[in-house]
C-alpha cells in the first residue's frame, strides 16, 4: 500500500469520524437552566412570558401550585435543509472512501462504490434525533407577593436567548448574561 493512499484513506475516515461528531452535535438536547430577574411584579412577568410562549406555538402543559411551577411543552421539528445537506456530506464522504477502497484494493471491483448509498442515513439519523417533543418550566422563586420578581427557567438555549433578547424590555427581564455571551 502506497504511503499516497494509505494517508488519502486515514483523511477521509477522519472525515468519517467528523460527521459523525457532527451528527451528534446536531441533534444534541441543549436545555439550559438560568436564573431570570425583574423589577416587576411575579404575576406581570409569568402572564407575560406565557402570552410570549403560547405566541411562539407553545402549549401549556399544567404545573404544580405548590412548587410553583408551570409547564409548556412544544414539538421541535429538524431543519429538513439541514438533512439534505447531511445526506449529500454522507454519500460524497462514503463514495470518496469507496474511491480509495478501489485504489488500495482493486480486487474489490466496483463494490466500495455502493458506500455511498448509506449517504442517506446521516440526513435519516438526524432527521430522527433532532425531531422530539421540548419542554419549558418556569419556577417561581421569589414571593408572589412581592414587587420583584425571580423566576428559574429550564428550556432549550435557543429559547431561553429568544426570550431574553425579546422580553428583556417589556418584561424588564436580566439575566446573569451568560447565554448571550457564550461562544456556543
């Protein structure tokens, strides 16, 4: 085995590995937990953030009075642009890998070229684990009584960053920052 084609066939099964370090990534769950304050009263915010979610396409899913505690719940459905393009990465990466296989092992034939029918499953893999049914909590932890307001929010971070940037004026909502400052 040439020194050429044994380091074209290390790049692309590193390139292999990649995607499906990528796929993965992809259809990770990100919930987050983050600390929510406002200068407003408790009931104010926790009516605004609930005609805010139920606006976004969110359903209330009950809660507990005791905990003080509400619960909405929402399909979150994959980027089908993200899936086709999955797909494409997937059958280019498996025909260069059958591309090589043919050149390290002619006496294979044509075969390795069929690799790039499993092309497919990496769109299928993600369209499959990204797809799923997401929650968001709001904990009320302040008094309801009083005049400001600290609630625990548990959602996804792409939520909880919508949330912060588009109510933080009306709602007078802060946040530690974290969300908005982390490079992920």
């Amino acid at each position: 085995m040439s020194k050429v084609l044994s380091s074209t066939l290390l790049l692309t099964l590193l390139l292999a590995i990649g995607l499906v370090f990528f796929l993965r990534a992809a259809s990770k769950d990100r919930t987050t937990v983050v600390d929510v304050f406002s200068s407003k009263p408790p009931i104010e915010v926790l009516d605004g953030i609930s005609l805010w979610l139920e606006g976004r396409g969110w359903i209330r899913d009950g809660g507990d009075l005791e905990k003080k505690l509400l619960r909405f719940r929402g399909s979150v459905s994959s980027s089908n642009g993200l899936a086709i393009l999955l797909s494409i990465y997937g059958m280019v990466g498996s025909a260069c890998l059958g591309l090589v296989l043919v050149q390290l092992y002619p006496f294979l034939g044509w075969w390795p070229l069929l690799l790039s029918a499993l092309g497919p499953v990496a769109g299928a893999f993600y369209q499959r684990k990204a797809s799923r049914i997401e929650a968001v909590e709001l904990r009320l932890i302040s008094s309801p009584e009083s005049d400001n307001s600290q609630l625990r929010v548990r959602a996804h971070r792409d939520e909880l960053i919508a949330m912060e940037l588009e109510l933080s004026n009306s709602l007078a909502l802060a946040s530690d920052g974290s969300l908005l400052s982390s490079p992920i």
